[in-house]
C-alpha cells in the first residue's frame, strides 16, 4: 500500500496532565521521543521505567475528530486528543506495523492509540467510546529530524 497524507498541527505538553501547545515544528529524536514532549523527558503519565519505543510519538487522523463531533456530539480542540501530530488523508490504523515518513523524518507504527479513561477525565465523558478503533497509532521514531505543520506523510 502507498499513499500520503499531510501533519496538520502538532501538539507537546511538557508534562502528564499539563496543558498541551501547538507547535509549528518539532525535533524528532530516535529513541527519546519530541523534544519538548512530556514522553521525550520521561514525565508522561504513561512514562514507564521500561522503554516503550511507541511512546516516541502518537497521532491522530483529523477525520477521526470531526467523526467523534458528528457521530457524538462530542467537540475536542486540536491538540486536546494529547496526540502529538494531528494527520489529514492517511489512514494511521493501516500502519500498525508499517514504516512511512513524515518529511525527512521515518517513523515505524507500532500499535493502535486507543482511548483511555484518563484521556476521558481529561477531557468529557464518551470521548473514549467515540474514539474506540480511531483513537490514533503510536509510532517509533526510526531517523532523526525535524517534523513541521503541513509536511507530507509518505506510506512505503
């Protein structure tokens, strides 16, 4: 399967639970995560003491938010999703397993970003029944680099 996509917007809190910002660009580091994000310095809420390379970065397809709206009633502003990169014309759920690019920056998608209920308490009850199976992808970052708001993303 090929296929391309663009970065919408892309989102770091510096900490679990701390207000998320959007950001023009972001240094993407192999092993480590954003530069910035919460999960890059290992203060997620989700920062275990064991390497998980699919906590380097989340996404999330714009379509699914504008589905949780129209399905749910349910509106979450860019970046409230707590995923990093906010994605438009990719199905990520196909890319469990994958390698594709994000500019010049290779990413491997590790498994599926489901819902949880912290995400919920963060956010308004039904957030994560309307985001089951479209809740985004954790992703390896495979290639140093800098990722940007409206960079193509390239399915090999």
């Amino acid at each position: 399967m090929s296929g391309s996509g663009t970065v919408v917007s892309i989102h770091l809190a510096g900490a679990g639970g701390a207000p998320v910002r959007q950001v023009p660009e972001a240094r993407a580091v192999a092993g480590k995560g954003l530069e910035g994000d919460r999960y890059f310095s290992g203060h997620g809420t989700y920062s275990k003491p064991k390497y998980d390379p699919g906590a380097e970065a989340t996404l999330i397809e714009s379509e699914a938010l504008e589905a949780l709206k129209r399905d749910y009633g349910i509106e979450l502003a860019p970046g409230a999703s707590r995923r990093n990169i906010m994605t438009r014309g990719v199905s990520l759920n196909h890319l469990v397993g994958r390698e594709f690019a994000i500019g010049a920056v290779r990413f491997r998608g590790i498994r599926l970003c489901e819902p949880c209920a912290y995400l919920q308490k963060l956010t308004e009850p039904g957030v994560m029944r309307g985001l089951v199976h479209r809740g985004g992808l954790n992703a390896e970052i495979l290639a140093d680099g800098v990722i940007r708001a409206g960079d193509a993303i390239e399915v090999k």
